[in-house]
C-alpha cells in the first residue's frame, strides 16, 4: 500500500519549508491554504500605475537575519535562485554589522519559489480536522475530505485549535495546556505610495521603540529597499495602538497623518491599511515544534513561528524540525 501524502495545512514560510524538505526525503505532500496566493506574511503589495511602473510594498515580513547554520543553508539555496540579497547591515547610524536581507522583488517571491515545487491547493479553507480509525481526516468548507496518516498545522496556533475542536479531536491534556498559552499580537500595515521620494533616511528603514514613536515600530521605503520602482513606504504600527485603533474607522486617517514626518510635502498617491490578526506571538513554545502520536505512524504536529523564534528563521526551522519529526 502506498504511504499516503503528508498533509500540511498553511502556506506560510513553515509549510512551504517542511513541504520542501519532506519532498526532499522522498515523502509526498499536499500543502493547502485559505488565501488566493502562498506566503501567508510574506506578503507583497503589487500597484501598476498608468505609466507602468509598479509599486511594490511588503507589508508583512520587512527582512530577515541568519543566525544559524541551518537557516544559513535554506538562505544559501535562496540566494543561489537569485531570490534574495543583502539590503543593508542594519538600521540607524552605522547599523550594529549584522546583515539583513530582503526579497529582489517583494517578499511574497520566496513563498512563490517555494511553492512552485510542491502540490499546493491555494482558495482552499479547512473545515475540520478529525480521527477516523488509524488516519487523520481534513474536511474542507467545500465538503472534500483529505485523509493522511502525518499531518502538519502551521496556521496560529489558535486557529489551529479551532480546527481541532470543530473535528472533536482531543489532544492530551499536556500539549492542550501548552498550547493554550501561545498569545498574538495584532499589527496594523499602512501602505502609502508617493510622487516624489520619501524622508526615509538611508538605508530605506528605520526601526522605533515605544519611546521613540508611540505608534510605528518600524518605516521602510520599498524604493530605496529596492524593490519597487515607485516612492512606496510602509508603516507598522506597535501592539498596543494596533489593539486600540484595530476597528476604528478613523485609523488610516490618524497613521497618515503620524506618517507626514517620513512624508514630507509629498502628496499621498494611494493608502491602504493591512490588518494582520496574528502578527506576532507575544508568548511561544521553547520547543521548535510540538508533535502529538495518536498511535504507531499516526502523528499531528504543530509548527510555526511561535515555537522557534517570531522572525523569519524561526518560521522556517520550524518547519525543518517538523518535517523531521514525521520523517523520524
């Protein structure tokens, strides 16, 4: 009997990750997503004007640092496609020497890269995930039902849990627990297009505390970043104010407004504000993923970037340490 596909439930950079490795052992995956394209916050804002030339914004994901050597190979692999590059060696006077890097076009190219080499089946919502017998079943909202022995949830985690509840699957007690005190924070993106150049110092970003702005934590000029070929700048706004101004119907209005110092007496060309519900988590597993084996060859696991690290290389190790959990 053939062994049937892993399933692995978001097209995030962790479930693009594990896909590709998995593939890479010779284990077949189905990758499924709720959204129109992969990426999950990889997520790159396109905008063709009328003389053609297009803005290009990021507006989850702003860069990305390598600290380890596993991460430092999947970055290799990157960089030999000719998808990523240096941007600068950090932000504010000197920067601290440490590399970050960025996508050529936007960083919704990586996902795009890596899900060219899986089976991916984007504009597909999950309904329920459940047991039947010795297998695992993922009912979608459309009524097809995907059946595995190994499946891997990257969504957040509590919408992971919801996916459970809805198929009755119980998990024990202890990775329940666990699992129930991973939190999120909300941000806010407002995306702003200019006709002229921003005030965005060199090197195109600028990252502030609290104490250094009580809305943004950070400003990037996609100009001078080098991925778009219009003045474009991204503000995202910290947790707390992304709470407060969350459903509020004047929050564009008051980030354009707090935006004008990186503006200058540039005219607003387009805005939109971007609202991601799970950002970041606030509080995370010490572990790079949490498996859970209902019995011999039957395994769920969690991944993502609440349980390696909330940054790009925490998403991706993830992703590594659950492929490795279920070719293991």
């Amino acid at each position: 009997m053939d062994t049937p596909a892993v399933i692995v439930i978001g097209a995030g950079l962790a479930g693009l990750v594990a896909a590709n490795a998995l593939a890479d052992q010779g284990r077949a995956c189905v990758v499924v997503d709720k959204a129109r394209t992969p990426g999950g916050r990889l997520a790159t804002r396109r905008l063709v004007g009328l003389d053609q030339r297009t803005a290009r914004l990021d507006h989850g994901a702003q860069f990305f640092t390598v600290r380890s050597p596993d991460f430092a190979e999947v970055v290799h692999g990157w960089r030999r496609a000719g998808l990523v590059r240096e941007w600068c060696l950090g932000f504010g006077s000197g920067g601290d020497g440490h590399p970050r890097y960025c996508a050529e076009a936007g960083m919704n190219t990586v996902a795009k890269f890596l899900a060219s080499s899986v089976d991916l089946s984007c504009d597909s919502m999950v309904k329920s995930v459940s047991r039947r017998n010795d297998l695992l079943e993922v009912t979608m909202t459309n009524g097809d039902v995907l059946v595995s022995d190994s499946v891997i949830l990257t969504p957040p985690v509590p919408q992971s849990l919801v996916l459970l509840d809805n198929g009755a699957l119980a998990l024990p007690t202890d990775i329940a627990d666990e699992l129930g005190t991973i939190l999120y924070a909300r941000c806010l993106a407002l995306l702003v297009t200019l006709d002229g150049p921003s005030t965005v110092p060199d090197p195109g970003g600028v990252q502030l505390g609290l104490d250094d702005h009580p809305l943004f934590s950070f400003v990037g000029d996609n100009e001078m970043k080098g991925i778009s070929d219009v003045p474009a700048v991204t503000f995202h706004v910290h947790d707390e104010p992304s709470q407060h101004l969350w459903d509020s119907p004047d929050a564009e209005a008051v980030l354009l407004d707090a935006a004008r110092p990186w503006l200058g007496n540039r005219t607003v060309v387009m805005s939109e504000l971007k609202k991601w519900r799970y950002a970041r988590p606030i509080t995370a597993s010490a572990a790079t993923h949490i498996g859970v084996e209902f019995n011999e060859g039957t395994r769920l696991v969690f991944a993502g970037d609440a349980f390696a690290g909330a940054k790009m290389e925490g998403a991706a190790l993830s992703g590594l340490a659950a492929a490795e959990y279920l070719a293991g």
